[in-house]
C-alpha cells in the first residue's frame, strides 16, 4: 500500500516537472534567465520521442543545464533541459550527412557553392515564389530612438487583413543595451500576438570604421567572432529572447572565410535582395532590407510607400509578410 501511494506520488511529481519543463519550453519567448553560465558552442544529434533535432548551444542556468536547439526542418530553435534529450556529440560534417534532405543542411550547401561577394554573401535571392515579401529590420548601434512608424504603419495596413505579422529583427547588443523601451515595446508586440518576431543575431558589437570594407565592420583587424555571436546570444536569452539560426553581417560584409567560421557556428548567413535604401527593388519574395534604428528614414519611406502601393492587395490578402524561416524551408524543400 504504502509503495503504492509512494509511486503515485512519484508519477504526480513526474506529470508536474513534465508540466514545468513544457511551461519552460513554450514560454521561452517571455521568460528571461537571469544567470547563465558555461555558455558554449556545441554540435550534438539530439534525440527524444518526437524526433531529431540538432543541439548547437549548452548553457547552465539555476543549476541545471539546457540546450539551444535547431530543428533543421523548420529552422526554428528552441530552449530546452539537456535532460529531455539523449545527446551524442558529432562532426558538422556528420550533422551535413544525417540531415542531408533537411532545408536547414540545404540552404547551408546552397550558400557554400554560392559566389560570395564582400558585401551581401548568404541568402540573397528571393524566398519562394510568392505574393509578398519577408522583411528584414536592422538594429545596428544608434543614438536615435527606433523608427517606430514602421511598426505603427503595418499594424494599421495589415491590422483588418491578418495578424501576427511576421517580421525579423536583426539586432545587435550595443542596440538593445542602448533602448532598453523600445526593445521592451517590441516584446509587447510579440506578445500581444501583433507580431510573431524572429530575432536575427547581428553581432554583439557591430564595429564600423573608415576602412575598406575589405578591414571593416567584422573583417576589421582583431575582431573576436566568437565573442560577437555568443555574446550577443546570451544577452538576448538574459533578456527572455530565444535568438533565430539566422545571422546577418554589419554592413552585409563578410568573406569566405568568416561565412565558414559563421557556419561553424551553426548559424546560416542571412543577406537581402533588396535593401531599399541602396535602390533595391521589392519583387515577390524579396528578402527585404530596412533599418530600424532611425539612421535610414529613406529606406522607411520607400517601405511605407510600398505598403501604401499594395494597400488593396493587402486588404484581399494578396500581398503579405511571410516569415523568414517558413520562406527559407519552402525555398530548400
Ligand atoms: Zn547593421
């Protein structure tokens, strides 16, 4: 009898640590972690009874360890307690092998054959055919406030048409250091399901000088990549941000060797096909480039302007915003 209720409490305290490691895992998005320690990259195959997912990121936090993981089908990455998961260290080249048909390992082998010029290497082609385009906002280091008209301009476009709107922001630390209330304002956004956002890493620092591209932002001399992409993870996961497999070069400058390094990283260089600003040009699919940070009204205005372009087809759900990771998965199926 008494082994009998001892084990019916021990299965009531196993369906409440199942019930608190879920809470953690849904509500990743809102929830901060205030000390995170051990911090470091990793390349592991991780198993559970839902599938096969890639651990890229281990951390501790209150004393127990958890995993960044990237679901190379959807390539969408999550928070999890390592001990949900039967982990097995591998190679990246095994990672490219066991998940060859995946569109995470896709767009890896797409970028690596691709041509990469100094400036705008990664993804720069349009996503999947389709009636819209995926915007992409910057947040590189300003004094200004955030360009928020971009923000109050799409909810009262697409406000009657069809809400979250998906959106990606690529953010640097010394950004969300500086602006803690508009970073504030746009987790609110998310989590009043106005936005679903994903967060690009655009580097900690996002170092910019007089220099040829060849020597700067992060080709400039003694740029520490790993402190510019961990460090900017773990502020984001300080903050209650789970950061995207997605990144984004200061100035869109890199060269082939900084692309593999990136790689290594787990992470898929992200460019764009039309950064406004520059004169490029929205087609259907377009991977669209804007900065948020008050430094390129231009660029805002020929958005808004383009909205207002598409405001009917808005209304008949013609034109859209398609999220980043669903139009990369449909682009490498
Ligand atoms: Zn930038």
């Amino acid at each position: 009898m008494l082994s009998h209720l001892f084990s019916g409490n021990l299965y009531l305290l196993k369906l409440n640590l199942i019930i608190l490691c879920c809470c953690f895992a849904l509500k990743n998005n809102a929830q901060p972690i205030a000390e995170l320690n051990s911090y470091k990259t990793i390349y592991a195959l991780a198993t559970n009874q839902t599938g096969k997912y890639i651990a890229i990121r281990s951390f501790k936090a209150e004393n127990r360890k958890y995993i960044l993981l990237t679901d190379p089908f959807t390539l969408t990455n999550r928070i999890e307690p390592a001990e949900n998961y039967q982990l097995n260290n591998v190679e990246l080249n095994n990672i490219r092998v066991i998940f060859k048909t995946s569109p995470y390992i896709k767009a890896i082998e797409s970028i690596l054959l691709n041509d990469k010029p100094i400036q705008n290497s990664g993804l720069n082609t349009p996503l999947a055919n389709r009636k819209g385009i995926t915007l992409t906002v910057d947040l590189c280091p300003a004094h200004k406030e955030m360009d928020r008209s971009i923000i109050n301009n799409l909810l009262s476009y697409f406000n009657g048409a069809s809400l979250p709107i998906p959106i990606s922001f690529s953010i640097s630390g010394k950004w969300l250091l500086k602006h803690p209330t508009d970073f504030e304002w746009l987790k609110q956004l998310q989590n009043k399901k106005q936005f679903t956002i994903t967060w690009v890493n655009h580097s900690y620092n996002h170092q910019v000088n007089h220099l040829p591209l060849t020597q700067n932002f992060m080709l400039a001399p003694g740029t520490n990549v790993q402190a510019e992409i961990l460090d900017n993870e773990k502020l984001l996961l300080k903050n209650g941000i789970v950061p995207s497999v997605f990144f984004r070069f200061p100035g869109l400058v890199s060269d082939q060797k900084l692309i593999e390094k990136v790689l290594q990283y787990g992470l898929i260089p992200l460019g764009s096909d039309a950064w406004l600003a520059k004169g490029g040009k929205a087609k259907n699919g377009s991977i669209v480039l804007i900065h948020g940070n008050g430094n390129e009204t231009s660029g805002v205005k020929d958005f808004i302007n383009l909205l207002q372009s598409k405001k009917n087809d808005i209304l008949n759900k013609q034109w859209m915003l398609f999220d980043l990771s669903q139009g990369v998965v449909s682009s490498f199926k």
